[in-house]
C-alpha cells in the first residue's frame, strides 16, 4: 500500500472534518453546558474547530458511566485472553485508520505528516498490541505455608482510572497508559490536552467497534484547570495517571490529597544529558544522534537529548558537526512529506521558547546555530533548530526544560565532571554516554540518577522496557509489564483448610 503523497494529504486536510464532542457512555455528547474552546492549526495559525469546553458535571458524568460499566463487570470481568484479543484488534484498527489519525496529530501538533503516520500511529498502534498479546502470560502468586493453609496473591482492576495527557504525541502518550489500564479490566476517562483532542476521540470511537463496552472508554474534552482538575479531585476515580509538566503533576499529588487519596502516577518534564567522550567508539553515529534528539518533534519530548556534555578536547569540531546536521532541520509545511522540522504547537509555547532563546543569548551562551523565528508560506510558529555552545550548568538553558528545537551544550574535563553536571538537575528522565570504555560506560550508567541510560546510543523506546523518571521526573513507569502494576490492586487472601 502506498502512502499519500504532498498533494494527497492537503487534499485530504481540506476535506478532513474535525470530531468536537466529548465521548461519554459509548456516544459523543456535548459539553452540559453547551460551551467550546477552538482549536487552532500551529502551522497556518488557522482556527480548526470549536471543541467541547467539559467541566465538572462531564466529569460526574464519565465517571459514572466508568463505574456504572465497571461494575456491571462485561468487561472487568472478562477472561484476559478475550480483553487481550479486543485490544489487538483496537490495534490494527489504529493501523487501518493510520492516515487519518496521523492527519489529526499532524493538524493540530504541526509535526511532520511522516513523523506522524511512522512514530505516533506506529507506536500507539504497537503499545495496544503489546498489552493485549501479554495480558494472558501476567500470572498471579501463591506462597509457601504451613500444609493446611492455601495463600495467595492476586491482581485486581483497581476500577476508574483517569487519564491526563500532553499534547506532544497526543495518541501515544495516552496509549502507554490506556494499554495496560484497559488490558487489567479497569474502566477509563482520558483528558487529551486541549491542543490535541482529535486522535484520542477517534480511538474511543475505535475501542468501541473493536468490542469494548460501551462505557469502559471515555474522553472528556476541555481545558485542565477545569476537566483536568475535576478528574483529579474527583472521589470516584481510583488512580490518576497523568504525563505532562511537573509543575501541573505536582497539582495532581494536592488534588489527591484533597479528596480520596487516589493513587497518582506521574511522567513529567527532562532535561536530559547526552554526555561525548573523546573515547566515542562512533562518532558519526553520536553526532547524528546529537542532533537528532535534539530536534525530533520540533524538540518538544520529554526525553529529548537537551543538553548536550561533549568532552573539551573534542568539542569544537563536535559542534560543527552537529550544527551541520541540524542545518538540515528545515522547518516545512507538516502535511509535505518531506518536511522533517514542523510548528511549534501553538503561540505560548512558540513564546516560551522564544524566550528561553533570548535568556541564552542575554546570559552570555554562544549562538551557534538558529536562535530566530520562521514563518512557512507567510505563516505558523516556526522555530529554527537553535544550538548554544559554551553554555554553562548555572544558565537558565542548561537547567530548565525547554520543550523546543534548542540544545544547550555544555564541555567537561573528566567523565566525573559530565556526572556532576548531569545529576545537577531537579530532573532524572534519560540520558546516554557514549565512550569505548567499558568501566566508564558502566559507572555512568550506575551514577547517573535517571530512569533510562542508553550506551553508545540515544534510545530506550522498546516497549518491553520500563519507561520513568527519577526525581521530580515523575513517579512509577509506563510501559513494559511493571506499568501493570499502577492499575492493578494487590490482594492477599489467607485460607485456612478445614
Ligand atoms: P501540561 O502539564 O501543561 O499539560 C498536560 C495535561 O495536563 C493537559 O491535558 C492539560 O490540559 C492538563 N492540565 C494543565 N493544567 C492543569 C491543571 N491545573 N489541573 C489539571 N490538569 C491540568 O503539559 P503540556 O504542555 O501539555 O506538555 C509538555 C510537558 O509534558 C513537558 O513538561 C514534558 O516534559 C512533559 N512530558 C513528559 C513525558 C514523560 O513521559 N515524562 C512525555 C511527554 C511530555
């Protein structure tokens, strides 16, 4: 089959009509209270749709129909091995409408239309698959007793789970979590950010012709202060996982405690350190990865490769070589299949990236590369892939997380200087080395306090690993067979034979 070309996919943009209401109960619905907010497309600045505006009373509404159809146990109870089918077939159906989701994350995130169709359907297609080929093989434990006592340790649903999601890769962010929330029998109610509604709403829709009740899968629309608060202090919602920034996952911890203390799951920001050894067994292959980590997705990733430790004695001609990749970065229209840099999400971000480049440049970082704005046929928020060298690990870029195409690169002496100035950071997401030194390799990999180190590469995306952070980069992990531990209770159950 072959892919849609340029002209294809304007066609098809230009023909797309855009889902606005929420999904509660198996249908879509409006807002109660009638009310919308617009979505707006980053790359023409163009209004997309008016989307529904859901608050408190949609959010008493989902729940009840989560915990109405947890109950009723069609699905709760349902033998895994059946759950298990539904999400593989919830799976190729993403893959089956893969152009047209593709489409919705490309519209509404500006990232490049093959970024989108290969990373953001490929991925949340392969998490749904994942969790339903290994829900089956998830057994549950008996312990050793005295001969008249049987005892046993068993994983429950924990019931309602409510998920919150950034807007960076809106279907696979949530499908990390849906995934293995779903396959463990739990109802769900998932807030997309309000950037970002069009794909989630699609997958309800998906979950539903795939066979998941009508009920088990909801979405509330609308914007965090309001849906997003009201999921995390509502009293019936058991669990809460969210990933976004710290600042709103720390929110989700005080809504717990101020209602019924439901579990809290958090994946939150990084500024995560790439570190180059002179000893680097390939450089070609550490500097194409420099750079591209550094401006994938328009450098809005959790685990973006943002602060670049290049050892002294190479740092020169490292950098030449990763601005001359990044050159290659050029912002484009994210419907061209060519494009490989797309739009800022929307106007405050693009701001806020804007702004931590005029902090660089202001605090005395040397411009290497970008550092200006772009506009693609006379519009969009378009961002120049930016490279600051001689940075250093006091600067406001190389300590906060940017969430833009900006790298900030900082040199060291020695490779216990690159861990200091590493560890250095509130953050603790990913971060990579890249030396022929076996030793060295391997006590990076044990000091650095981060959830993900890769060695001579830049990447942890298999879904069979945990995926975490340290420190006040979240708490528990997506992905991999511990995620299931988030959305399951543990019970003991002591028998005593007669
Ligand atoms: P954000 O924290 O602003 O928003 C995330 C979600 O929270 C959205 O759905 C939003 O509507 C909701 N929200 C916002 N304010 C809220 C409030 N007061 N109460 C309840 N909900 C609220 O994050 P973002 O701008 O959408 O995404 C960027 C951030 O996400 C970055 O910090 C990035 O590092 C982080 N992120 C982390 C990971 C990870 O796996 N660690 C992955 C992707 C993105």
């Amino acid at each position: 089959m072959s892919l849609p070309d340029y002209e294809d996919w304007k066609k098809l943009a230009q023909e797309f009509t855009h889902q606005t209401r929420a999904f509660i109960g198996g249908k879509y619905v409006d807002a109660l209270s009638g009310k919308t907010y617009e979505t707006i497309n980053p790359a023409t600045e163009k209004m997309t749709a008016h989307v529904a505006a859901c608050d408190g009373h949609d959010v008493d509404a989902a729940v009840k129909s989560a915990r109405s159809a947890f109950n009723a146990g069609h699905w709760s109870r349902m033998a895994p091995r059946d759950r298990g089918a539904i999400l593989q077939k919830l799976a190729a159906l993403v893959q089956e409408h893969g152009d047209q989701i593709a489409l919705m994350e490309c519209l509404n995130v500006g990232k490049p239309i093959m970024e989108a169709r290969m990373a953001d359907v490929g991925l949340s297609s392969a998490a749904l698959k994942w969790y339903g080929e290994a829900i089956d093989k998830v057994t549950d434990e008996i312990i050793a007793t005295p001969d008249n006592v049987r005892a046993t340790i068993t994983r429950e649903p924990i019931g309602v789970v409510g998920v919150v999601v950034p807007w960076n890769f809106p279907l696979m962010m949530a499908c990390w979590k849906i995934a293995p929330a779903l396959a463990t029998g739990n109802s769900v109610i998932v807030k997309p950010a309000e950037q970002t509604p069009q794909s989630i709403l699609k997958l309800a829709e998906l979950a539903l012709e795939a066979g998941i009740p009508e009920g088990v899968f909801n979405v509330v629309t609308g914007h965090g202060a309001e849906a997003g608060a009201a999921i995390g202090l509502h009293n019936d919602i058991d669990c809460l996982t969210f990933t976004g920034s710290t600042a709103v996952g720390k929110k989700f911890l005080e809504y717990s405690g101020r209602s019924n203390m439901k579990t809290v799951w958090l994946e939150c920001g990084g500024k995560n350190p790439n570190i180059v050894m002179a000893d680097c067994p390939d450089m070609d292959k550490a500097v194409m990865n420099a750079a591209m980590n550094a401006f994938f997705n328009q450098g809005e990733v959790c685990a973006a490769a943002s602060r670049l430790l290049v050892q002294d004695s190479i740092k020169d001609e490292f950098l030449e070589r990763v601005a001359a990749i990044g050159k290659t970065r050029v912002p484009g229209d994210p419907l061209d299949p060519e494009t490989n840099l797309g739009a800022i999400v929307d106007k405050g971000q693009f701001d806020r990236v804007n702004g931590y480049i005029a902090k660089g440049k202001e605090e005395g970082a040397n411009l290497i590369l970008g550092g200006n704005t772009t506009t693609v046929n006379d519009c969009g928020y378009y961002i120049n892939p930016t490279i600051f060298g001689n940075v250093t690990a006091d600067m406001t870029i190389a300590r906060e997380e940017i969430f833009g195409p900006v790298l900030s690169a900082i040199s060291f002496k020695e490779v216990e200087e690159a861990i200091d100035i590493a560890n250095d950071s509130p953050y603790g997401l990913a971060g990579a080395i890249w030396t022929s030194d076996i030793n060295i390799a391997h006590k990076a990999a044990r000091d650095l306090q981060v959830g993900a180190v890769s060695i001579n590469s830049y990447s942890s995306a298999d879904i069979a690993l945990p995926f975490g952070g340290y420190k006040q980069s979240g708490i528990g992990v997506d992905k991999s067979l511990h995620a299931i531990d988030k959305y399951t209770n543990m019970k003991s159950t002591w028998l005593e034979l007669g």
